[in-house]
C-alpha cells in the first residue's frame, strides 16, 4: 500500500540537515530567494524536475520545496558505511554512470509508491547556463509510470558557485517553482516528448526571469 508521506527517520534528517546546514548556507551565503512554494504538494508522490548547473543543486531544490528528495547518487558512495545510511535516509539511491540502470529506475518508482518526492535533471547533466536545451524522456516516463504529477524548479545562479580548485563562490541563488504538470496519461513517444517540452519551457521561462 502507498504511502502519502516519507518515513519519519527520513523527515527528521532532512529537517536536521535543512535548518543546520543547507538553509543557513543557501539564504546567508549565497543570498537564496524562493518564489512560488505555495505550488508544492507536501504530501504524496512528485516528480520534481529542474536545469542543473552545479553539485549544489540536489540540496538546494531540497531545502526549497520542504520536504525530501530522492535522487540518484553514484553507487560507489554507497560503499562508505556510515555515509551510505544518511543519504539512504535522506532518499538517495544508487545509480551505475554510463549504463541504463534499470534497478535505479525500478527504486526511483518505488519511493514514487512510498509518497516520496523524487527529483531529475531535466537534461541528465550540468549546463554551463542553467539553460536547458537537451531535455530527456526520462522524467516523464517515472511520471507516467508512477502516476505522479511534475513540479517543475528553476535554478538560478547556481552555475556561479563552482569553479575549480576554489571554495564555493557567495553567488546569489533564486529559486522559481512553477505549477504542477499533470502525469501523463500513457508511455507513449509522442505524450512523453510534449510534456517533457512543456516541462523545459516551464523551466526555461522561469530562468530567463532571473534574479
């Protein structure tokens, strides 16, 4: 039976990691802005998806829509004991760079039946912009089979933070959350690619709004 809610272990690290760590960071440091949180349904399954510019980025969306967000995260820091328990609790899950892990799909879904919210890049990678030009299938297809709406998030200035070998530079962050997308209604190519375009022109839009 599906949850409406994620497990209460998983609510008390997010809000501990939120309110200690990313929050202060996100509103003092980089001077984050949040538009549009009254649009996020704070109960049941959600496919949050965003552009993506930096390492920064899974926390942030994160902390923005108040509740967690499980993402795929590379399987080798699942080898590192105690840090594998905190971010299972907090809703990452394993995923093989390079291949189609269909096992991170099949636990995508599954905390999707769990009432999780779970989060995509919408073009799989960093962009030097934060534009999106490249969008995947990939997002729309969880939604189609999870029967989960889409919440589309905006990222804004997060491609200012990272450069190499340097702390992460104070840039100011704003944060756009538009209106919920309806899943689509079958698999098919044609349904998936219009909501996947309907999804990175939410997105764009929202950016191209900018600080």
């Amino acid at each position: 039976m599906s949850r409406i809610r994620e497990p209460i272990a998983s609510l008390l690290l997010y809000h501990a990691f939120k309110w200690s760590v990313v929050a202060p960071m996100l509103h003092v440091y980089f001077r984050g802005i949040i538009h549009g949180i009254e649009n996020v349904p704070q109960e049941g399954p959600l496919v949050v998806v965003s552009n993506h510019a930096s390492n920064y980025d899974p926390p942030i969306v994160s902390n923005c829509v108040r509740r967690p967000v499980a993402y795929m995260a590379k399987k080798e820091l699942f080898d590192i004991p105690f840090l594998s328990k905190a971010i299972q609790l907090y809703g990452a899950y394993p995923v093989s760079r390079g291949s189609a892990d269909t096992k991170a799909i099949r636990a995508a879904l599954e905390y999707l039946e769990n009432g999780w919210a779970v989060g995509v890049f919408l073009q799989g990678t960093r962009t030097e912009t934060g534009k999106i030009t490249d969008p995947k299938r990939g997002a729309a297809l969880l939604a189609a089979k999870g029967n989960a709406p889409i919440l589309p998030v905006s990222l804004w200035g997060t491609q200012e933070i990272e450069q190499k070998g340097a702390i992460p530079r104070p840039a100011g962050v704003t944060v756009r959350i538009g209106q919920l997308i309806e899943a689509p209604t079958s698999g098919s190519k044609e349904e998936l690619e219009e909501i996947t375009k309907k999804c990175a022109d939410a997105i764009n839009a929202l950016h191209d709004l900018g600080r």
